[in-house]
C-alpha cells in the first residue's frame, strides 16, 4: 500500500458500537475515492467487542492497522505471511 495512495484516520479515546457508521463512512468515502485507508489506533483507550470485531472484517488489502494498542492485537488476527 503506498502511503501517497492512503487516507490516515486517526481514532482516539473509547470506541464503541455509536461511532461505526461514521467511521464505515469515512472508510468507504476514501475507497470511492479509489484510496486504500490506514486506521491509527496509537489514541485509542478502549474497545467494545462490537468495535473489535468490526476492525478485524476491516483489516485486508484496502484497510491496514497501524500503532495497535497491545490489548487489541489477540482480538485483530493478522494476515500470514505467503
């Protein structure tokens, strides 16, 4: 993924199930823009299950996790090396 091809959003605080569609939004808004999108999770406090699973159907070639908080990564399985 080039990172000139990118949308960074930044979340921050708790993350729960309320915010979702905002971020599904912004998410598909850069994919319509024919943008790949890079999630920083460096700000994020707390996670809902809800929130977890959505980041982890995210992960894939068009969405990367950056700055995971070590407390999500059990929860975001990673994608195996070729």
């Amino acid at each position: 993924m080039d990172a000139s091809e990118a949308v960074t959003l930044t979340l921050a605080g708790k993350m729960s199930a309320n915010a979702l569609g905002e971020l599904r939004r912004q998410i598909d808004q850069a994919h319509n823009l024919s943008k790949s999108v890079v999630l920083d999770l460096s700000e994020v406090t707390l996670v809902d299950r809800h929130s977890a699973q959505f980041l982890a159907a995210q992960t894939g070639e068009r969405v990367r996790l950056i700055n995971c908080p070590e407390y999500l990564e059990r929860w975001i399985p990673r994608p195996s090396a070729p």
